[in-house]
C-alpha cells in the first residue's frame, strides 16, 4: 500500500491549486458542504418520521 508524506500532500495541494484557482475550490467546498448540511437534514427528518409513525403506531 502506497502512503504519502506531507510533501507529497503540499505538491499535490499545489497541483489542485494551480489546476482549479482557489475561487473554484472555495465554491466547490461551499457547495459541498451544504449538500452535507442538506443531507443530514433529510435524515433527521426521516427518523422524526419514522419515530412519529410508531408511536401512532403504539397508541392504536
């Protein structure tokens, strides 16, 4: 298995920099983030249901 050291990270990070410009990653990394935000939401939300539904379910 390959590892990789902090420089080859740097060089690599340098790379991606030079490729992308950093206002694309910034972008990239907001937009990546609230679909992170918007994901866990949806999932909370279907658990509330579903604990919603069985103590309907309960009471019958």
């Amino acid at each position: 298995m390959m590892s990789f050291s902090i420089p080859h990270l740097l060089v690599f990070l340098a790379v991606v920099i030079l490729l992308f410009g950093t206002k694309k990653l910034r972008n990239l990394g907001s937009d990546l983030g609230l679909a992170l935000k918007g994901f866990k939401k949806a999932m909370n939300d279907d658990e509330d249901e579903s604990k919603n539904d069985n103590k309907l379910d309960d009471n019958k």
